[in-house]
C-alpha cells in the first residue's frame, strides 16, 4: 500500500539502540547461527523449523502461530520481555493518543475491542484508523461478531514508531524502529508475529476500557500470533497479533478470540501419536466422552450432537483435539478452532455468545436513568439485530411500541396526569444459537425511567 519507508537490513545504524528484545524477537540471533545453506531451506518451510530455545531460566511466554491460511496453528515459546526502562516508560506516557471507531454505548454495559498500531509513523497514524476499519469490518463480518455487532465499541490506540513498517519483513535480516518491537521470525519462526507485550499493555491501559486487545503490524505479510497465557492487569485475557494489510490475516484474530472470549480450545492436534489420560478439560468444545455419553449423561455438547453446523458437518464427538490424536474429541470435522478460514461449530459459536455477554448488556441506552423525563423527552435503546423490545408503563405493555427503539413517553401513552410514572424497556435475546439454560439468563436485561407529564 505504500506506507512503508525503506528497509533496514541488520548493519545499517538504527536512531536509537536496537533493544534486546527486538533482537529476539527478529531472530537476528537466529539468522547467525542457521546460516547454512541446509537451515537457509529451512526457512521456507516453517511447520519444520526448530524454535530457538530461551536460555536457560530465562523466562518465556507461549505463543500460537500460523504458518499459513488454512493450516493448522502450532504452539512455541519465546522469551518473555524485559521490564520497561525509564526511558521507555516515558516515552509511553508522552505517546497514545485514543480515537473511538466504533461507540455503541459506555464502556461499563458494552465490550471494548482495544487496537493497537505498530510500525506506523506520526504521519501514518490516519493510515493507522483506517486499517482498524478495514481489520474490524472483517472480523465482524465472521459469526457470531456479525449478528452481534452492537454489543462493541472499538478504540485505536496511536503507538508513534521511528519508522515505518515492521522488522522480519520481507526478509529475517530487515530491522526496524517500532514502538511494540513488532518482528516477524520471531524465534527464527517467519509467520511468527511478536510483540513486546509489556509495552501493549501500557498502551492498552490508555483506552478507557480493554476487554480485547489487538496489535495490528504494519504489514502486508501473513503472520501473526497469540498471547493466552499472559494475565493483564487491565482484565483482558490475552493479546492477538496480525498484520494490517493482509487479507487473510483477520482470522488469525478471531481464532484469538476463540480462546480469549470463548474459553475454547484448540481443536487440533500435531499429528504425533499421544493419547490424553488426563482429566475431562473445563473447555467447552473438547471431552473425553462419546457422544452416547455426553447424551446419557448430559454433558458438553450434548444439546447439540447431531445438528448440522455452519462449518459443515453434523455435530458429533470427533477423534483428536486439545494437542492429542487420541483420548480427546472435538465437535466437528473442521471448525475455525481447528483450521483458519472455517466457521466456529455451534458449540463454539455458543461459548463465543456467551464471552460477549460476560461483558456487554443486552439492552443499553445513553438516556440516563437517574432523573425525571418529561413528555417530549426521547428515549432510546441498543440491542442486537435480533432483540426485539418491549416497553412498559407502570408495570403494562404497551403493545403498539413493541419492538421499536426510540420512543417518547407521550408516544408511548404516559398519562399527563402530573404524576411520576415508570417507564421500563425490556429485552430478551431469544437466539437459537444458545440452549444452555444457565447462559440464557445472561441474554436478559431491563431499563426503568420515571417520567412526570
């Protein structure tokens, strides 16, 4: 898209010191100890890569990465960041200005979608806004996000880079200057995406609110990875890396999601023989039963074995998942949690539901209800596509505003009485695709104004 500045190759001078964990997470180190011609191969062909090892004690974090669109992912670790320096953390706090994309209601009652922009220059960060655009659009266009969408607000997080573009692209010796360290090849893995993670949560920290964070690289390269095993102070489970100018790179992202809101796991495994022994996992889309056992004994997916799926199939208890070949069964054939580019399984697409709803509101409103509206005063409500409301006065529907979103209490029929009367709009999400009955009281919710004419 021509965003990027001309590359830097390892010996050419940088404006600041290269940090140690750009280093890493570049592979420069890498690239010198695998200069020979068979490890020059090697490169092409990441599922066959050797990771290299943190030292000894040094202390590392577990990454998931795709070597390319409609693979498998795999799993590695890299070393974990330093601390920030001073000099960091000062440039931190002068750096990350917040712009909204998307606002559907306060952060409290809705969940915030916090990106962040790497590789991108003072004068590029429009060119920042509107790659979060385009990379939101995508994702939200995947379901259960699309049928969804209200329930979100979208921040872009500014993080000025020195210079444009990304390290590791298009080549392992490339460096560059970026606020987030941004690299490719990371851990001599090119579809391999890090991050310095402590920096993302400093920046993350800015928006006024992170239930799900993002890093788009400024890159038309396919890669990127996922942090799950980090705990945010912020509350956020997990950080996702993508790049912003590749078209295939948004399901990365919402494979993320997956395991981030979701709660689900990974429905793959990595081809070797392994048989699980272990306990029945707290995931909610692989198990140990059989799919007569789920139904004898009501667990799991029982609800919906033998359901056609959006991602093809009927829904079952399949043999491979969470990493092993056998012992562990998954739903479907091939979901999204197994191989990007498919569709989430209906059990996945339920948990997925129910992530959204552990920090949105079914029913949200920007009109407060902390004081008396008068006749003419407008009220106005945001649900689901698919949520019809109800509004009452005094405890009775009235029928005839069924299902619309703005209202007035003279239309509604409050009497001009000069008495204070209630106004509640209700709403119940009634979406066939959640049948656990616990996680339907969740897709309820109610707002009261009194209201004097």
């Amino acid at each position: 898209m021509g965003k990027h500045t001309p590359i830097r190759t390892a010996s050419t001078p940088t404006p600041r010191r290269l940090s140690i964990r750009t280093a890493i997470s570049a592979g420069i180190a890498a690239a010198a100890l695998l200069a020979t011609p068979a490890a020059t191969a090697a490169t092409a062909q990441d599922a066959t890569r050797t990771p290299v090892p943190p030292q000894h004690n040094q202390p590392t974090q577990q990454v998931e990465y795709f070597t390319g669109a409609g693979t498998h992912p795999r799993h590695t670790t890299v070393p974990a960041p330093e601390p920030l320096s001073p000099s960091e953390k000062a440039a931190i706090a002068s750096d990350g200005d917040v712009t909204p994309i998307v606002q559907n209601g306060p952060v409290e009652t809705k969940l915030d979608v916090v990106f962040i922009g790497d590789g991108y220059t003072a004068a590029q960060q429009e060119d920042f806004h509107d790659d979060v655009r385009a990379k939101w659009a995508k994702i939200s266009a995947v379901d259960p996000y699309a049928s969804y969408t209200t329930l979100f607000n979208v921040w872009a997080v500014d993080a000025v880079s020195n210079d444009s573009g990304v390290s590791g692209d298009p080549t392992q010796d490339v460096v560059r200057d970026t606020a987030l360290d941004s690299a490719f090849f990371c851990s001599g893995i090119e579809r391999l995406l890090c991050v310095d993670t402590g920096k993302v949560e400093s920046y993350a920290s800015k928006a006024p609110a992170a239930d799900l964070v993002v890093v788009l690289s400024n890159s038309t390269k396919y890669g990127g990875a996922g942090y799950n095993d980090i705990s945010s102070q912020l509350g956020y489970d997990g950080i996702a890396t993508a790049s912003s100018d590749n078209d295939r790179s948004d399901q990365i992202a919402v494979h993320e999601t997956g395991h981030s809101l979701g709660k689900l796991a990974d429905e793959y495994d990595y081809g070797q023989p392994g048989t699980y022994t272990g306990p029945e996992p707290a995931e909610a889309n692989i198990t140990t039963f059989s799919a007569d056992e789920m139904t004898a004994r009501q667990q799991k997916w029982y609800r919906w074995i033998g359901e056609q799926s959006p991602d093809g199939g009927t829904v079952g208890a399949y043999e491979g998942g969470g990493y092993y070949r056998y012992g562990l069964n998954r739903p479907t054939e091939n979901s999204l949690m197994r191989t990007l580019g498919r569709e989430f399984n209906l059990p996945g697409r339920e948990a997925m539901i129910a992530g959204f709803y552990r920090y949105a509101d079914v029913l949200t409103s920007p009109v407060a209800t902390d004081r008396i509206l008068t006749g003419q005063d407008r009220m106005h409500v945001t649900v689901p596509a698919s949520v019809q409301v109800t509004w009452l006065i005094d405890g009775h529907e009235t029928k005839s505003s069924r299902g619309r979103t703005t209202v007035t209490p003279r239309t509604l029929g409050v009497p001009a009485d000069g008495r204070t009367h209630t106004v509640t709009a209700k709403a119940i999400d009634r979406t066939h695709a959640v049948r656990d009955p616990a996680l339907r009281k969740l897709l309820s919710g109610s707002l009261k104004w009194r209201v004097a004419r």
